[in-house]
C-alpha cells in the first residue's frame, strides 16, 4: 500500500470513522475535461480503453485535478458485451447501439460466457498500472442485469423500455436465462477486476427505475441477490446505483451489498427515515453544477448535513454522472468545500 494512501473511501463504505466525508463523482473521467476532448479527437471510447496507458491516465487524472477520494476506472458498461457474443458499437450522440437484439429464446441461449483474462485482458491491465499509480482507492463496476438487457433487446437507448418490459411479461423463461447469463457474467466480469486490484465495485442499473417494485421483486431481485452474494465473498465494499429508482432504494438495501447510492429524487434524511441504515452515496443534482457558486455550496451543506447525521456512513457524490458543460474548476472547488467542510 502507498505510503500517503487516503483510505477515507472505504472507510465510509463500511461505516467506519473518516477524517472528512470522502466524494467522488459519477463520470468525473471524461467529457467535461478538456484533456480528455483532447485525447477522444484521436479514439474512441473502446480504443482509449484497449489502451492501459491511456484509460490509466484518463481514470487518474480527476484524481489529480480535483483530489477526489476514489478513482473509478474509465470504460463503459458494454465493455463485456462483445465476449458473450453482442455486436455493439457506441455511437457519438447516441450511446451503444446492438446490431442482434435478443428477441427469442433461441437469442438468449446463443449468449456465451466470458473469460475475462481473454476476453477483456486490457481492464485488468490498467487495473493493475493504475494500483501501482494512485493514492485514493480505485472502485470498478459492472452493469446490471436490467440495464444490460434493455439495450440488448431494444437495440440501442429506449425512453420507456416497452420492449424490455414486454419481453420479460411473455417470456418469462427466456427472461430468466437472460438474467442469470448475466448475471454469471457480471459476477465473473467484477471478480476478475476485484483480482487485479479494484478495491470497490459499483453495479449500475440505470435504467431499472422503469419497472415497479412488485416487478423488480419478481424479475430482478433473485438476480441481483446471486449476484452481491457471489461478489460479498471478494470482501471489497459493493455499491448498488440506479436513476429514477427512489422507490427501489429499500429493496436494495435488502441486498447483501455495503452502499445505497442514491439519485437526487431521495434526500439523505427521507432514505434514513425510511429505514435505510448502511452508508448511503449522493446526491447533488448534477444540473446544479451549472449554477452559481452560492447556489452549489448551500445545496452541498444540505446534503452534507444530512449524510453526517445519517446513522450510516456518508459518501458525498452527485445524483447522476458529471454531463459536457460542467467546468472542472467547479468540481475542483467543490471537493474542496466538502473535504473543509467535514473535516474533523
């Protein structure tokens, strides 16, 4: 371990004492940065990531301008896909597009597996560069079963999902063959990055906010319980995020998984009052990011206040990912307000 790591982090994943509530922010490495604009004149998402060096120096360099407390490894939720057999391609101004959507029974079951030291071997070799490069823990991430199966059915980004939705109401079966295709990808997808190195996982399901919770009790919850179950053994803390999914959160909590992150539709204090006592990550609205100073620094007390009087730990991040026109200067200035703000 580095002589001045700052493991405040994972200290506040598993309700432990921190010298200041530690922040990081969805999607920090990228398009706000004008290095990385640089850097995506030259490559796309999928050559910056079959790059070691290059992802290595994108995931670190937030860490470097904002001194944020984790890094999260730069690269998509698709990034497995292709190993089990998906054509998918991430178009600019679109997002992944799926050249075979699963349709039938007969697409689940031609779904492979993955064998990550094959199929994915220059993740894990700019896990491993990037634990001899920084100071701040390195959390990586999957997608979540949902999330993945929606663009794998729709083809691409939907805005209600009534493909996905319709698929998992009429084939029951082939929905469950799909979930747990996933979800054993997920699982041996997240192991091989925890065995390089990573520290912490976050699984995503963005878009799982679209179903109710008697649905998600249904279809989706017996997945993800497999899922936290099999990671809970690699004894790193697990974090469970979705957007528009407020009334999800206390499922998740359920789950054997460590943090509750939470979109900007819950407060710190209604999730306490709730019932949610594990540490809790969020929330700022990252619109909010846009706004003048005074603006940002009282919405961030109000979250603050709230994560430090939650019963759980508190890890200051936004409600959803940093988006093109947030000036890097204001997270600068804003992980240095939490860090003053909450130190003890």
């Amino acid at each position: 371990m580095t002589i001045n790591f700052n493991g405040n982090f994972l200290k506040a994943c598993k309700g432990e004492s921190v010298s200041h509530v530690p922040v990081w922010y969805m999607r920090q490495a990228g398009r706000s940065q004008p290095e990385y604009r640089a850097i995506k004149e030259k490559y796309s998402l999928f050559e910056i990531t079959h790059q070691p060096e290059l992802c290595a120096y994108v995931t670190k360099l937030p860490v470097d301008q904002y001194n944020n407390d984790a890094a999260i490894l730069y690269k998509d939720i698709m990034t497995p896909l292709p190993a089990i057999g998906v054509d998918v391609e991430i178009k600019p101004g679109i997002g992944p597009v799926i050249a075979n959507p699963v349709r039938t029974m007969a697409d689940v079951e031609k779904l492979g597996t993955i064998n990550p030291q094959a199929d994915v071997a220059y993740v894990l070799d700019t896990i491993k560069l990037l634990r001899e490069q920084l100071t701040v823990p390195l959390i990586s991430f999957g997608g979540a079963p949902f999330t993945l199966a929606s663009y794998m059915i729709e083809g691409g980004p939907s805005k209600n999902y009534n493909n996905t939705k319709a698929f998992m109401y009429s084939q029951p079966e082939s929905w469950f063959l799909l979930m747990d295709k996933l979800a054993d990808m997920t699982i041996t997808y997240c192991k091989a990055q925890i065995h390089a190195g990573s520290q912490a996982i976050q699984i995503f399901d963005s878009w799982v906010g679209a179903l109710n919770v008697q649905d998600y009790r249904t279809f989706i919850k017996p997945t993800m319980q497999k899922i936290f179950t099999a990671l809970k053994e690699e004894n790193v803390p697990l974090i469970m995020f979705g957007v528009g999914a407020s009334h999800l959160a206390n499922e998740w909590h359920d789950l054997p998984l460590d943090v509750v992150g939470l979109d900007w539709r819950l407060s710190i204090k209604e999730a306490g009052e709730r019932g949610i006592k594990k540490t809790v990550q969020g929330n700022l609205d990252p619109a909010i990011l846009l706004a003048p100073w005074d603006v940002i620094e009282t919405k961030a007390k109000e979250i603050l206040d709230q994560g430090m009087a939650h019963e759980g730990g508190f890890i200051f991040n936004l409600g959803h990912g940093v988006f093109p026109q947030v000036n890097p200067d204001t997270l600068r200035k804003l992980t240095a307000f939490v860090h003053e703000y909450t130190t003890k």
